[in-house]
C-alpha cells in the first residue's frame, strides 16, 4: 500500500482544492488492488479517530469493518503530537504550552498557521476525548466490532499486542515479532526557520515561494521532489526537547476525568495505571 494513512474517510481534513479522490471510494480501492482474494485489507488513518464523520463513512462503506484504537496516556500523547505536528508541517508554533494555550482561539478559527497543511486538527483538546471518540464506533460497529488497545501495553509487549490484533481479526496469531519494535520515534526540528522555509516552498501557498514552487516543478520530477523533501526533513530531525514536568503535571489534572472516564467504559483502572491516581 502506498500510503499508511490515505485520510479517505476524513475530507474534512483535506486542504481547499486537493482532489486527491476525483472518483470516489474507486480511488481508494486502488490503493488495495495488490490484495489477494485471501487477504484481509485495512489501513491506519489516526485521524479517523479524532473526526466526528468518520466512523459513519467508513460504517457506510463497509458495514462489516472490524476497528482498532489504540489509546495513549493523554500527557505524553500530546506531547508526541505536538512534535509531529511541527514535524509534520501542521503546527508552527514550536513550544507544547503556547500551542496548547491557542485551543480555544483556534476552535474559533482564529490563530491558525497560515501555512497549516491540517489547520482543523490543531485543537489538542479534541484529541483526547477518548469515551466519546469510541462511542462514535460503537453506534456505528458495535462494541464487538472494536479492538481497543493501551499503548503502553503495545510498547511493554508487542508480541502479545500483535497476536491481540490477529485473534481479533480471526487470522492466525503465529507470525509474530520476536523483538520490539521502534517506530515513529518522537523528534524535534533543529531549525524551525529553515522547516518553514522547506514547508514554504513545498506547498508554494504564499505570493513569494508559488513561483518558485513553479520552477522547480518545470524541471523536476515529482518523485524526485517527495525525497527531496523527505531528505530535508530528515537532516532537520534532532533530539526531543526534554519533558516539562510541570506541564505533565497540569494537563494530568486537566485530563483527568477523561482518565477517570474511559477508565469506567473499557472497565480498567487506568487511573491507576497512567499513574493519575495521586493527581489532585
């Protein structure tokens, strides 16, 4: 497949103008016509997760999907989202706690970064409404229809996690990673000057890099642009900045009725194990 997260189900994330499926669901069946009548088929668009349409459209799809979640503490998931969110040409705005002080202005529509490539999906608060995000699926699939996973089980045990998965979706569980797996590895960027700078020209959105995105795009292949970029982005990955501990602190009493919350739905102590049951 050539794209982890084609984002199909969730339009309302796609940038004005992208007619990225001209054709509909057709357009992204193809991404799977190198499937075997013997495989099961799916993809691993996070974003579905986070939309209120999306398990609707993939419910009118494909009524007989089986969904998978795979929930995080809500501090450290904010904070790997930040960080790829800058990585990622979404956020602009480098700091966690500026970013996160922006949620209500940017629910407003204000304070969003001109050059957003998923300006929708910078109010961080909205990602971790976890029972209600689940409860969208629920009505759509039914519970039994639905995997839920922890990710710090994954990430103590991907064994066990994967073979979670393949009973799940009643294949066999022998095919199994036999050391853990690292990925997505959280990053920082180097130089955030020059990320906007990349970001610049690659969407050419502004009255000084279209014509230069123009240019280059006369003499160069698109491909060669993709690993161009992807090579710049690369080189511009450093080391995460260190946890701010007193923001942990703040976003965990912030978060933790919702703790509290999916906690009671998927009926685990969550609070205790997310470490939220010493937070006043």
């Amino acid at each position: 497949m050539p794209r982890k997260e084609p984002s199909f189900f969730v339009p309302e994330l796609w940038p004005p103008g992208w007619a990225r499926y001209e054709h509909g669901i057709d357009d992204y069946l193809a991404y799977f016509d190198a499937a075997t009548p013997d495989q099961l088929i799916g993809e691993a668009t996070t974003s579905y997760l986070w939309s209120h349409q999306a398990a609707a459209r993939i419910a009118q799809a494909q009524p007989d999907a089986r969904i998978i979640a795979i929930l995080r503490e809500p501090a450290s998931f904010l904070r790997s989202l930040h960080l790829q969110f800058v990585r990622s040409n979404v956020e602009t705005e480098s700091d966690l706690r500026a970013a996160l002080a922006l949620d209500r202005e940017r629910a407003e529509g204000r304070r969003l970064p001109p050059n957003s490539t998923r300006p929708q999906a910078l109010v961080y608060s909205d990602h971790v409404r976890y029972v209600e995000q689940l409860r969208r699926y629920e009505s759509a699939f039914g519970r039994e229809r639905m995997l839920i996973l922890i990710y710090e089980d994954f990430r103590a045990d991907n064994a066990w996690a994967v073979r979670e998965v393949l009973r799940f979706l009643q294949v066999a569980d022998d095919a199994v990673p036999t050391q853990p797996i690292e990925a997505n590895r959280a990053t920082g960027v180097r130089s955030p000057r020059l990320h906007d700078l990349v970001r610049s020209v690659y969407l050419g959105r502004s009255r000084a890099t279209k014509p230069l995105k123009e240019a280059i795009k006369a003499v160069t292949p698109r491909s060669a642009r993709h690993r161009a970029v992807a090579v710049a982005n690369r080189m511009q990955r450093s080391a995460p900045p260190p946890v701010d501990r007193s923001l942990t602190r703040e976003l965990r009493r912030r978060f933790k009725p919702e703790v509290e919350s999916i906690s009671e739905y998927l009926g685990r102590d969550l609070v205790s194990f997310w470490g939220y049951d010493g937070v006043e």
